[in-house]
C-alpha cells in the first residue's frame, strides 16, 4: 500500500499529493473517508476485534513474539511440507520475520512522508461454530490518514483482505490466519469437510 506526499506550506505537516489540483490522488483499490469499524454484537466478538488489533500492531511493527501468541499454530503441520528441516519454532521465526519485516519497511515509509496506516474489521462474513470452536472470517481494511491543505483527510482500502479467527473457547482467545487458496489444506487436518466447507463459502 502506498500514497505519495509532498511538504505542506511551512507548517511542518505532510499533503496528501494531489496531480489534479482538485482532489486527493486516490491509490487504486482505495477511496475517500474513514471506512465503517465493525459495531461487536456479543463479547466474543469484542475480543476478536480486540485481539486482532493487538496482533495486527504486532505484526507491522515487528514484535514477532507478539504476533506468535495470535498466530493459528495449528497451521505448522500444514507447513511443514515446504520446511521438513525445520522445528515449528524455526518455521514460524521464519514466516512472521519475513512477513513483519515487510510491513513495516512500508509503514515506516508511509510513516516517513506523513502518512498514518491502520487497520479495522469492517465486517463478520461467516460465522461457523464446532462444538467448543468458534470460526470466523472477517473482511480486514486499511485505513490511512495524512493532511491536504491544512485538512485531515482519510482514505480507505475498498475491497477487505479476508482473515480467518478460530478460537477454542467460544470466542474468549483468538489465533489468526489469512484466508488463502491453501486454507481449506490446513483446516481439514483439524475439522470435518462440511465445517470446511462453511468456513470458505461453498
């Protein structure tokens, strides 16, 4: 994600860049205003929203041990095939530095020219429940802030990354995992296909 800017007029703020001299220079995938934050309708989903902004600020700020507390280990198993050599511990070092690492080069650099990124959920797409498990897919969006002519102006992502919450106590403790074309892989080694099945949208 990215957003050019440019030095406001001396007052030591940042302008969001604009090539039309009448509007902001919206990145494609993104538009104009805050976005809409998910209302929680019961406390199990107060603590997912919770606790994913804990790991998403984990994440790109690149506390990696952070992120492990919130991280679906189950998934190890899976991916262990691309590193048979490596312990699970080694095998999520791996992963999560390489991921962090990556978002926070570009957040320092948003940072850097005055630019503010977050992230909220915006919506609970599906919720799926097996026995004590709580599953639930979640639209997350981007949200950046900077200054345009001395006013604060927003932009948000359009279309939300899907993430998967599984919790193990009905929503008291979350872990988290990208929704990708290999989760399907991952939840049958722990779930029966037709709770798959309701976890993806089929």
């Amino acid at each position: 994600m990215s957003l050019s800017a440019c030095n406001n007029s001396g007052n030591g703020k940042q302008d969001l860049e604009t090539d039309t001299g009448i509007g902001v220079n919206v990145p494609t995938g993104w538009e104009l205003g805050e976005g809409s934050d998910y209302s929680p309708l019961n406390k199990a989903e107060e603590n997912l929203i919770a606790q994913h902004k804990t790991y998403d600020q984990a994440l790109i700020k690149g506390n990696v041990s952070e992120v492990k507390r919130f991280f679906y280990r189950e998934s190890i198993t899976y991916f262990k095939k691309y590193y048979p050599l490596y312990s699970d511990e080694e095998i999520l070092d791996e992963f999560l530095s390489e991921v962090s690492a990556d978002h926070n080069e570009k957040l320092s650099k948003l940072e850097e020219a005055g630019i503010y990124v977050s992230l909220y959920v915006g919506d609970i797409l599906r919720k799926v429940v097996y026995n004590e498990d709580y599953l639930y897919v979640f639209g997350v969006h981007g949200r950046m802030e900077g200054y345009k002519n001395d006013s604060l102006v927003y932009l948000h992502t359009i279309s939300p990354s899907l993430t998967l919450g599984v919790s193990h106590n009905k929503g008291k403790n979350w872990t988290f995992m990208a929704m990708t074309d290999e989760t399907p892989s991952v939840l049958i080694m722990n779930y029966p296909q037709n709770i798959v099945d309701d976890v993806m949208g089929y």
